[in-house]
C-alpha cells in the first residue's frame, strides 16, 4: 500500500535540528576509544572531556553524566534535596527539568514565566521569598532555573536573593551549552550547580550524556561517587550510599571532544541563522522576534518566535500544518508543565494565583520553533521563510520594509 498517497503530507524534507557531527574529526576520536578497548565509563576520554567543557565553561569542576536527566537528578541530591521537600521549577520547560524532583519523593512548585526570555519570572520568585520571609515560612530546599531554548535566564535578582537566604539553584543549561552573558560568564555557571545534556538534538551532542558544572569540590566529589554506584576506592565492591549508574561512556566522552573542538564552529553557525532569520522575519506584520537583551548571548538552540493571533488572525497550528505541508518540519514550545495529566496537581507560583493563567499558556499558544539545524543550507532557510511569506501574503499581512 502506498502509505504517501493516502496522506498527501510530503516526507519531511528539512528537518526542525539534526546534530552536526563533523564525520572525519569525530571518527579519529572514535577509533581512539576503540583502539585503546575503553569505551565504557571507565577512560582517559572522560576525565579529558570532564577537564576541557570545565575549562571551556569556566568553572572549577565537571562531572560527566549519562544523560542531562541524571545530572539534574545528582545535582538535587548534592543540594540535599529529599522526600517531602519543595524545590522550585519552571512550568514552561522539558518534562527533564522536574522529573528529577519527583523521583527524589520531592515537590516540584511550577513557576511561571517572563515574556522577554520566556524563562523563570525571577520578580515573581524573589516576592514569593521575600513574603516568606516576614511571614517565617518554610523557603524552597532549591530552585532549578532554565535557559530555555538556549536563551540566557535573567538571573542576577534570584542569584543574589538565593544566596542571601541560602537556597542552592540549580541551572538546567540543557538547551544552553556556549550560551554566555554579556560579561562573559557561562549559562550554568551562576548558580551551585549547572547541568547540561548532549543529547542528539542539543547543541552539542554525545548521542546521550550530560554534564554537572560546580565550583564546590564537595559537590563535584559526591556527584562523581554518586555517578559511579557510590563505590568507594580499590578493589573491593565497598559501597557507603545507595549510587547510580550515571557515568558517562569513554565512547560517548570521545564522541565529546570532538564536539567540543567543533562547538564554536556550531555556534557560530546557528548564530548566522538566527540572524538570517530575523533580518527576513522582522519585517512579517504580527511576529514577535523574542529578540535576546542586551546583557545576553544566546545559543539559538531552537530558533523560535512567536505568532500574535491578533495582529495576523493566524494561529500557531495553521503555521505548522503550512510548514509541514511543504515538507518542513517546525514544533510548537514545551507544553507547560502544569497543563500535563502528571504535573497537573503540583503546586503552582503564578502571578495571579494558582488558579490564574499563566504567561507560559500565552507564549506557548503562540510560540513557534523553526529549522535550525547548524547544517541548514540558505537555500533551505529561504525555503523555510517563503513558506512563511506565502502564508503571510495570502492573508494580505505585510511581510516586506516598503
Ligand atoms: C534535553 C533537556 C533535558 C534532559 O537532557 P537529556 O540529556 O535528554 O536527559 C533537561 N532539561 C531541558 C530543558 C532539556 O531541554
């Protein structure tokens, strides 16, 4: 049976952000693994990638995990987050960021968002805290703040209020691996603890793995022992905690590398793109080009913008279902997480109140993530916007200066 014909969708030609994986170099650093016969997670390549992403980042120590997912989970642990306890998290994230919490028998609090960088509203949590502390309420045992889509969080107000009331946050730099801010310092490396994921639609990508980032030897310590079962030293299986298997592979750390040496260049790229994007889409009527602040320099992990129904009367859907009709793939934002059957008891830190809406329903209502591969050709980008000029023109919106 003719599968295509019964659809009419064509296959996905451009596809919404494959890895770029630079073949030959990562093949040299593969074959090393191999050669050497350590591909498991014990390897010079490890504690080789572990030394450069800290160096790279600019933090004192890194430990390299399985996945984004367990670096996030030992990071909760190391801060001392337990059962019963509230940790504070975005809505508007990954299902990764708060799963950890929960399997801790912890208690994510779903915060809302900003509509600048789309990330944690730090006015809204500083108030929560400061209210907490005249009244003599418990405070959060940790708060776990996002760089979503590689956009750097504003996060100078909620660093100083953490450590003022002693609250350890945690960045979840999945999305945000290079992100900088414009002083310099690294997504991940404002708060006691960063996590990063490589997975294989990340920045950069290791197939799966992760990376925690501290300046705490202490922490960086207990993670890796964490990491690795909780085993102590020698040859004997003497174990003094309960551990997990979350090391990451020498395979994969070579995998890592290779990114690494290739990671400027990925940047760099998907820059070009953003801005390739933006000098395009500016002119569209009813776009709002979520541009970064000053004080930020964004990965562009997922170029994203979003689509005002009520300047343009089109929904989001109507783009993606144009897109895809052309063979392009494109994806609405993280669905927030309160919104989901699994999350949707949590506890919720709105504006309004918990049983207001959310800015994280508005922006993903509207919000929209286009191709961003660092391979994307222009000819494909054109493609991408011409799609989107069509859409716009058959509305009679403006999509040109004049
Ligand atoms: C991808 C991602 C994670 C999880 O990383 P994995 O390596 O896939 O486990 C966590 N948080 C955010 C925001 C992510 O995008």
């Amino acid at each position: 049976m003719n599968t295509q014909a019964a659809t009419s969708v064509p296959p996905i030609s451009i596809p919404l952000c494959v890895p770029y994986l630079g073949e030959a170099k990562a093949m040299q650093w593969i074959q090393a693994a191999i050669a050497s016969n350590y591909v498991s997670s014990v390897g010079p390549y490890v504690d080789q990638f572990e030394r450069e992403f800290a160096a790279y980042v600019g933090a004192q120590h890194a430990v390299a995990c399985s996945s984004g997912t367990a670096a996030i989970h030992l990071a909760l642990i190391v801060s001392g987050v337990g059962a019963g306890d509230e940790v504070w998290a975005p809505t508007l994230s990954f299902a990764a960021t708060i799963n950890p919490i929960l399997y801790l028998g912890a208690v994510p609090t779903l915060c809302d968002a900003e509509t600048v960088t789309w990330n944690l509203d730090e006015e809204l949590l500083c108030g929560e805290i400061a209210r907490r502390a005249r009244t003599g309420e418990k405070m959060p045992k940790a708060i776990v703040g996002v760089h979503l889509l590689g956009d750097l969080a504003p996060l100078s107000l909620l660093r100083a209020t953490c450590v003022a009331h002693h609250i350890p946050l945690i960045e979840d730099a999945a999305e945000a691996v290079g992100g900088r801010y414009a002083d310099g310092r690294h997504a991940g490396t404002l708060g006691t603890l960063g996590c990063y994921s490589f997975n294989g639609n990340k920045i950069m990508t290791t197939g799966n793995g992760g990376m925690i980032t501290t300046d705490d030897p202490t922490l960086a310590r207990r993670a890796k022992h964490l990491s690795t079962q909780a085993r102590l030293p020698g040859t004997a299986y003497d174990h003094n905690e309960v551990g997990y298997n979350y090391r990451l592979s020498n395979l994969s750390a070579a995998l890592g590398l290779a990114q690494l040496e290739l990671l400027p260049e990925i940047l760099s790229r998907k820059a070009a793109i953003a801005a390739r994007y933006r000098e395009a889409l500016v002119h569209f009527s009813g776009i709002d080009l979520h541009e970064p602040p000053p004080w930020s320099r964004p990965t562009h992990w997922m170029y994203s913008v979003r689509v005002s129904r009520a300047e343009t009367g089109i929904a989001r859907d109507e783009v993606l279902h144009a897109l895809r009709a052309a063979g392009i793939d494109s994806r609405p934002l993280w669905s927030p997480l309160h919104t989901l059957k699994p999350y949707a008891h949590l506890p919720r830190l709105f504006a309004g109140g918990a049983h207001t809406g959310s800015v994280a329903e508005v922006l993903f209502s509207e919000g929209i993530s286009l191709p961003c591969s660092a391979g994307l050709s222009e000819a494909d980008q054109d493609r991408v916007i011409g799609c989107l000029r069509a859409l716009w023109q058959n509305r009679g919106l403006t999509t040109d200066q004049g």
